[in-house]
C-alpha cells in the first residue's frame, strides 16, 4: 500500500514518521510532481494537479475538519473524502468557545483594561438569563460546544440543517427556523461548515436579527463573516463586540481593522488545532479499515459531496 502525503503550510516528517509507525506495511512518502501513484492520500488544500495525478486513489483523508479548501478543487468522481471527526479537536473547541462566551459574559475584558490602569472597579453582575447563546452549527464541534455551554446554565440554543434533540439546548432547523434563532440569541457562535449555503451567512440583514448588545464568536471560517457588516453593526452599537478566531484572509493582513478595533478580540486560527497524534491515529485506523474491504459507509466523517461537508 502506497499514501502519499501532500499538506500545504504543514511540517511533513512528524506525519510521514507517524503514518509509517502506524501502519509499518506501507509506503508513505511525500507528494511531489509525477510521484508513484498512490492508493491513499493524506493532505491540506493540495494544488489540483495532485489529484488530476493521482488517479488510483481509493481515499483522501483530509488533516482538518473543515474540507472546503478540498471542495474548491475537480476532485475524482467515487473517491471518499474523509475529514477529521474530533479527533482531539471538540474539547479544545468548548474550552475556546466558554472561555470566550464567559469573558464577555463576566466583563474580564473591561476588569483587565480597568488593572492595567490601576483602578480596583466593580461593576454590576449581569444576567445570566439575558445571555442566551446560539450555535449555528450542531455538528461534531457545535454539539460539543453547546453541552459544555449548558454546565454553565447559559440558556443554550442551536440550529443545523437536520433536526435536532439535545438534552438542555432548545434546537431550531433550517431556513424555517433560522430567523426565530437569531431572534433569541444573544452570544451567537459559528460552527458551520463553508458551504455555497452557509457563505456570507453573518451579515448586515442576519447579524441586524440578533438581539441589541449581542456578540459574535466565529470559530468557523472566515468567509462566513462578512467584515464591514459586522464593523458597522459594532459601531452602530447594535452589537457589543466579538471574538474572532477565523479570517478571509490569514494570517490576518497588518493593515485590517480587526487588529485594533476595541471591540474585537482576535486569535491565530487556533481555537481548535489539529493533534498530530490522535489524527495519525484516526486517519490510519480508517485507512486499515478500507484496506481490508470495510464498507465506506462504516468510517465516521466521510464528505457528502453534494452536502459539500
Ligand atoms: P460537522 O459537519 O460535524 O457539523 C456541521 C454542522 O453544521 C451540522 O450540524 C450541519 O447540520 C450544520 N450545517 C451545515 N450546513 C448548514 C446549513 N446550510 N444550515 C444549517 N446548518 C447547517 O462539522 P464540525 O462540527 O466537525 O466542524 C464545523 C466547522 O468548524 C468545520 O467545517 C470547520 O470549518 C470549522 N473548524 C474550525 C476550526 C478552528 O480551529 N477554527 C477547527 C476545526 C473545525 P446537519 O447536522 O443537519 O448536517
Ligand atoms: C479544521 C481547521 O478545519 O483547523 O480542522 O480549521
């Protein structure tokens, strides 16, 4: 069996020497124009030419969740892509989407600004009933993210395609109940996948639904957000800020306004990172699974490509 590695902005030997432990059998190298043809790919947003060259794949295993760099591209017709399920990456996810929820929640941010100037303040504890949070998204990440939000007793709410049940989270679906969604919410969080759907999804006429004074976490990606929309909403005082982990462009260009706006908090894309270890782990536990004739349809995280996630 041949797995040809192909990772852009990705150190490649710790992934080759770990593919290579975890399946001893095989040949795992790193893609270079007109390699050997492989049986299985590892990769993050390769260029088209891998796959218009790889033409005996029988998976491709994508090191992240997200697979929209992937979709932008003619991929083979039948080939599975299979994503990341977790992998390591849903605990991180609440612990990021909390801490974020709870700073805002609890001002921390004005009580470090008020120490950093020296001034011992407090201020009035706000509700935590009028901090209902919103996750768009109540997939691997959201549902995780929303069951960790109810510990807290947020009032938690969540929307997807599909129906819902999720014990302690009021769960809305699809165009139907997207409106009433943002309506209710307060702190929305972004889990969606990018998709043609989901594109431009927080923007002026949406982010102008949620409630007066609410916040916006986008862990998802950055074409989800349209930037001036939510500066101006921001300004206009409609909103009260955001945390935003995700951009159009990254790393986040010197000159954008997110840096310096004071209402915005900004991090590196690193609200959940990928774990090298549990990913070699899933991806080679899988990849030994379709070697050895297990239906496609048995591995968790495999792409619907007319879903495009
Ligand atoms: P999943 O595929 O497990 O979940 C996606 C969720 O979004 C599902 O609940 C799905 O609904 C819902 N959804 C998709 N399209 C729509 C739509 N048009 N309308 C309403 N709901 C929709 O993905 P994950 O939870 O694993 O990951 C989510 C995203 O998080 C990734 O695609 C990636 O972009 C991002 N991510 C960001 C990271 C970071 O570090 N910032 C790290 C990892 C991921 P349904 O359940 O009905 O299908
Ligand atoms: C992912 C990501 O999609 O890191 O896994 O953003």
């Amino acid at each position: 069996m041949r797995i040809s590695f192909c990772c852009t902005d990705t150190k490649a030997q710790p992934w080759l020497d770990g593919l290579q432990a975890a399946l001893p059998g095989a040949v795992v190298e790193v893609w270079s124009p007109s390699a050997p043809l492989a049986d299985f790919a590892v990769v993050w947003a390769p260029p088209q030419q891998f796959l218009e060259e790889q033409t005996q794949l029988k998976g491709i295993f994508n090191i992240g969740a997200g697979v929209d760099a992937l979709m932008k591209l003619r991929l083979p017709d039948g080939v599975p892509v299979v994503r990341l399920d977790d992998a390591g990456m849903s605990v991180q996810m609440a612990e990021y989407v909390c801490h974020a929820v709870i700073r805002h929640f609890r001002e921390f941010d004005r009580y470090e600004a008020d120490v950093a100037n020296g001034k011992w303040s407090y201020r009035k504890p706000c509700l935590r009933q009028d901090f209902s949070v919103g996750v768009m998204g109540l997939g691997v990440l959201g549902e995780r993210v929303s069951r960790a939000l109810t510990q807290f007793e947020f009032p938690v709410m969540g929307w997807s395609r599909s129906a819902k049940a999720i014990q302690g989270v009021q769960c809305f679906a699809g165009e139907a109940g997207f409106h009433d969604f943002l309506a209710a919410t307060r702190i929305l969080v972004c889990l969606l996948p990018l998709t043609a759907d989901t594109e431009g999804i927080l923007r002026h006429d949406t982010l102008a639904r949620l409630q007066p004074g609410a916040y916006v976490i986008n862990v998802a990606r950055g074409n989800h957000l349209i930037d001036q929309d939510l500066i101006a909403l921001i300004d206009s005082g409609h909103l009260a800020g955001a945390t935003l982990d995700v951009f159009r462009t990254e790393p986040l260009p010197a000159a954008h306004p997110f840096w310096t706006h004071p209402k915005i908090t900004v991090t590196p894309h690193t609200s959940a990172r990928t774990l090298r270890e549990e990913s070699i782990a899933q991806i080679a536990g899988k990849i030994r699974a379709l070697h050895t004739g297990a239906p496609i349809a048995s591995l968790a995280g495999v792409v619907d490509p007319k879903k495009g996630y």
